[in-house]
C-alpha cells in the first residue's frame, strides 16, 4: 500500500475575500484523506481577505492565516509560506479558481508514486486547456491576448532548453519541501515558476505533468496582467529571464514523464 505524504497548500493572497472561503472548502475535501494544513498567506488585502480567512482558521485547525504587513509580492508570500510549511510536501495555486482545486490529489498522488515534482499543464492535450484562448471564454481582449502569449512562451522555452516539458508558467505545482528549502523561489511572477523548472530540470529531480483545465477567475480582479501595460512590462521581464537561464544552463535533456489522468 502506498504511504500518502502530508501537505502543505499555500495560498498567496492579495484582495481574494470572496475566493478564499471556498477554495479552502474545495482544498479540504480534495484532502480529506491526507494530513494537510493550509496556509493563506495575505498581503494585508484592503478588501480584508486576511479577516475572512482569519474566521476561518476559527472553525479549522487545519487552516493558518499569516497576515504580512507592508511586505508585498507573489514570490516573497510563497517564500513564506514554504519557510513556514510543516508537512512533506507543499503544493501551491492560484487562489481565484482558474486553477481547479480538486486537482491538488491528482499532483499529490503522482508523488506517492516516486515522483519529486507534479506539474499541472495545459498543454498536454492536443487542444490547450486554457479557457483565455478565445473571446467567447475569456470575454476580455487582455485575457485572450494573455493566453495566447502564455501558449507562445511556453513552446519557445521548450525549444530554447530542449525539453519536451509542456508548461513553464503554470502556476500549478507540487514539491517535496526538501527541495524547495535549500533553493528559495527567484523572481515576481511567472518568471520565479520558469526559474524553477529549469533548476529542477537542471538537478535531476524526478519531474511529471499531469493536465488541467485553465479557467476564467471567478471573482476579482487579475494581478498578472490587469492591463495590455502589464503584459508588455511582464514580457521583457520574462525575456530577461530566459535570456539569463540560457546563459547558466545548457540543454536540459531530461524527459518528462507525461500522465493523461
């Protein structure tokens, strides 16, 4: 029988008040069978995502809010909330539903089976998974274009690193915490994810992707790319990071062992 690890879900938060009772509701029953704790890690939301999040850790054990006062950023909260994470492995997503919560177990599964790394991918099918890729689903020129860069980018870094991984900016991931203590996450946004595949691609870690479907957020506001502004100034950072990965490592290699569950 197959020994289940524990986990650690992070939840990176920023004006998420009305995602973060549900996606905790989502992520429990996904686990219910497995030792987890749950960490919200919020920026100080003005909408007061921390106080919502806060009535809930009352009524779960499993739940713990961290409320970070003038600190600010995706990568610095994930950083957190993996120095913080207790269990064997830690798995993050976004907290607004385009990720799909029930897909938590699917990754944690494929690291029960050997694994060091899941990845949730929307380019493993034939067809993208990804609900921006047109104006009917997306109903936003900036979403649709945002998806679209989102596909291009991921098939020019599997091109430039020679790797036959599928999605470099997914923001869909299980780790085991031993690997992310002694390499803490670099970057802002999708930048930090592209850095880190590559190093653990780099390493030898044992990496799968398993395939999700990408969904419109279901409230709020995007932190991404809110604007055409953004996703320009996201692109150069992008490139600047490509462009110095490609500069510390050389071809990856190391083939991905693909799962169609």
């Amino acid at each position: 029988m197959i020994q289940k690890s524990s986990v650690t879900v992070v939840y990176p938060t920023y004006n998420e008040k009305d995602n973060i009772g549900p996606m905790i509701d989502a992520t429990l029953a996904s686990c219910r069978d497995r030792k987890i704790e749950i960490l919200v890690v919020d920026d100080d939301s003005p909408d007061l995502t921390w106080k919502n999040a806060k009535e809930i850790e009352k009524m779960h054990q499993e739940v713990r809010v961290i409320r970070r006062v003038g600190e600010r950023g995706l990568t610095s909260a994930l950083n957190r909330g993996i120095q913080e994470a207790k269990n064997d492995v830690v798995v993050w997503l976004d907290c607004d539903f385009q990720h799909p919560p029930e897909k938590i177990e699917t990754l944690l599964n494929q690291i029960d089976q050997g694994f060091d790394v899941a990845v949730g991918s929307r380019f493993l099918a034939k067809v993208s998974a990804d609900d921006r890729l047109t104006l009917s689903t997306s109903k936003n020129f900036t979403t649709y274009l945002h998806g679209h860069l989102s596909k291009t980018l991921c098939r020019m870094l599997s091109r430039t690193f020679g790797s036959d991984f599928t999605d470099w900016t997914s923001g869909l991931i299980a780790v085991k915490r031993e690997i992310l203590v002694s390499h803490p996450l670099n970057g802002s946004h999708g930048d930090y994810f592209i850095e880190l595949l590559v190093w653990l691609r780099h390493s030898k870690y044992r990496c799968t992707e398993i395939p999700y479907q990408l969904s419109i957020r279901k409230s709020g506001e995007s932190k991404t790319a809110p604007n055409i502004f953004h996703l320009i100034g996201n692109g150069f950072v992008y490139l600047k990071t490509i462009l110095k990965l490609k500069a510390e490592y050389s071809l990856l290699g190391q083939k991905t062992i693909r799962r169609t569950l």
